[in-house]
C-alpha cells in the first residue's frame, strides 16, 4: 500500500474537446502529438470516439511530473477565463486600483444568456466583490464583462496575462462572443494554463497576496459547476478548486487547481 501524501497539489492546466474541423490551429505543427513527458501515453482512440480534440497537462506541484496531451496547441478557454479576470481583478484591488466593496450598477443593457446573479439585481448595484463571486463561482456571464469593461476590455486582461509571465494567451473578445472559435481568438494553450496557476497560487513571488489567492481559491472550491468533471474523478477527501467552462458547441473545458493537503496554500 502506498505510503499517505501530506500535502499534494495537482494542477490541471485545460482539459478540453474541441470540434475537429473547427478547432484553432496548433502554436506549432507537430506530425503527431506528443504525450509523453514522465509516461507515455496515446489518446488518439479516444479523440476519435468522441470526435474532437483533447488538450491537457497535468503536473503534481510537488515533484514536477507532468503528463501532457496537445499542450502547445491551442484551444478556445471559454469561461475558464473568469478564473484569471477575478485574478487580475484582485491585483488591481491590491494596487489601489479597485475596491471590493466598489458598487456597480445593473441594467436590462447589461443582460446576456446566463445571468444568475445580475439578472436579479437589475436596476440596483452589485460590489466588484459580488460580481467576481458570481463570475467564478456560478458563471455569471454579466458579471464578467462588467469586470472586464471595469478594468478596461479585453486588452487589458491581454495585459495582465503579459504580466504573470504569459505571452501567448489571447484576450480579444467578451462574452459571449469570446466562446466562439475564430482563429486564435481567445484560446490558451495547456501548458500555458499550468504555468499561470502555479505563478498564482504556488510561486513565492506570485503577484497575488495571500489574502487574495485564499478568496479566489474559496470561490473556486465553492463552485457547483462540474459535478461530472473532474470533481467526478478525484478522491473525497480532496480538495478541489476549478473553473469549468463550456464551448459554444457544447464540449467541455476545465481549468483547474485540485489540491490534497494538510496544511494551508
């Protein structure tokens, strides 16, 4: 029987199946994927049951290892993305930049498909607090273009993506046009995925203060979504904080941080 983990983190960069025919293409154009990285593996059958394309990388934080599919090729990240706006949101708090308890009116205008949270307060106020909550937890499509039209549009968060360290993720659209596949529009590539959430939520010199990384963590772990995902997977007794998301087509896409542990983050 192997030995109890103390603390283990796995981090899950993007686990996605994108249309074949319509997927965006690779950062590079590799003969055949490669998969191997601490073990060899080949989902090709599997891309070919269900008719699309699988990405992910997973890697446990506390060894290195990592297990990679398709992870420099590019996929469309949907409402992943709320996970990084409720990011760069919380740096822009910490900066003097924005307030949590900051209220920001709700109108008809603001109203798009799945509003669980703005559409009930149309015509009063939510906090920027409330709206990243709602972004993160439930989806709140609303939510998170008022976000992002706070901290100014989609090339702003391109610019926060620059400033973690990441210079391939694209920011070019809000919801829910940003769930379309157009080119690169919009898409992330796994490995990339990883690398952020370890400079969140694991680097010493994440931008994120601890304060910052424990509440977006709780919204994450707090969602609901993806019953039938990854949390459908993993053991009980683990800890896991995720963003789901879902593409235009229906195929799902999961962005996430599943953390085992005794200790804190």
């Amino acid at each position: 029987m192997r030995a109890p983990v103390e603390r283990r983190c796995v981090l899950t960069g993007l686990v996605a199946l994108s249309a074949v025919g319509c997927s965006p293409r690779a950062e590079s154009h590799p003969a055949a994927p490669v998969a191997s990285v601490d073990e060899v593996i080949d989902l090709s059958d599997l891309e070919t049951r269900n008719g699309g394309r699988l990405g992910f990388v997973v890697q446990d934080a506390a060894t290195g290892r990592k297990l990679v599919w398709r992870g420099d090729e590019r996929f469309v990240y949907c409402s992943t993305f709320k996970m990084y706006l409720a990011a760069a949101t919380l740096l822009r708090v910490q900066l003097g930049q924005e307030r949590l308890d900051r209220r920001i009116p709700i109108t008809a205008a603001d109203m798009i498909n799945h509003a669980p949270v703005t559409e009930p307060a149309v015509g009063a106020s939510l906090t920027v607090e409330q709206l990243m909550k709602g972004a993160v937890e439930v989806s709140d499509n609303p939510a998170a273009n008022l976000l992002l039209k706070a901290m100014g549009g989609p090339s702003a968060m391109q610019t926060f993506y620059r400033s973690i360290g990441d210079d391939s993720t694209r920011s070019d659209r809000v919801e829910p046009e940003m769930n379309r596949l157009d080119g690169d529009k919009d898409t992330i590539l796994p490995n990339q995925s990883v690398a952020n959430l370890q400079r969140l939520f694991l680097d010493p010199a994440s931008p994120l203060t601890a304060a910052s990384r424990a509440l977006l963590l709780q919204w994450m772990t707090d969602t609901p979504t993806g019953q039938n995902r990854l949390r459908a997977g993993t053991p009980a007794d683990w800890r896991v904080a995720h963003k789901t998301g879902t593409g235009a087509m229906g195929r799902p896409m999961t962005s996430a941080c599943c953390i085992r542990r005794t200790g804190n983050l």
